[in-house]
C-alpha cells in the first residue's frame, strides 16, 4: 500500500517552492516535467500561519528518499533552504483514489 508523507515549513513560501521545482525541472501548474519515480500525488499550498505545507503519496519511503538525496535536497540547499521542516510525519494509507467526481459547487 501507498505511503502518506506530510511536510510542514516555516519561513518557506511561494517563491521558495517555484524556485525549488524550477531547479527540479518540474512545472506544478500545468504538472510537466521530471516528477520523480514512485510519487503518485503531490499537493502543496500556503498555510494560514505563513508557512508552506507539502502532502505527498510515495509508493515506498525508500523512493522519497532516493529523491531527497539525489535531486530535493541539493534542490533545496541551492535555493537557500538549510534548515529541516517543521513537521515530516510518514502514514501507511489504507487506502489511495483519486475520484473525478465534479463538485457541484464550482462555477
């Protein structure tokens, strides 16, 4: 089963993270580029307190951390991000969907 991984940062935001994902070769907003092999869901936003949280399904904790040591982590120091998140908590899920069931309340 699929691995749930939560990021919490301070003193990381928007700029921070487009910088992050240019070095990386990835586009979040259209979702191109060089994701990398064993993430099935990356979602990430501001939180109400100024920091920046990152949700992440992995299908194992071993290929995030090929990616962290190979490719984010010299990403992030490059970017000047040195310090360690705020919150890394891992979760075996029970279960991983992505419904397409449109919501009746978007216009």
């Amino acid at each position: 089963m699929s691995e749930l991984l939560v990021l919490e940062f301070e003193g990381f935001g928007a700029k921070e993270y487009e910088q992050v994902n240019a070095l990386l070769g990835i586009n979040a907003d259209t979702g191109e580029g060089d994701w990398p092999a064993g993430l099935h869901t990356h979602l990430a936003g501001p939180t109400e307190g100024g920091g920046w949280l990152v949700v992440e399904v992995w299908e194992t904790q071993e290929d995030q951390d090929e990616f962290m040591n190979t490719r984010l982590g010299p990403a992030l120091a490059k970017a000047g991000v040195t310090g360690p998140p705020k919150r890394a908590d891992w979760s075996k899920t029970k279960a991983h969907h992505t419904p397409k069931k449109p919501s009746k309340k978007a216009g």
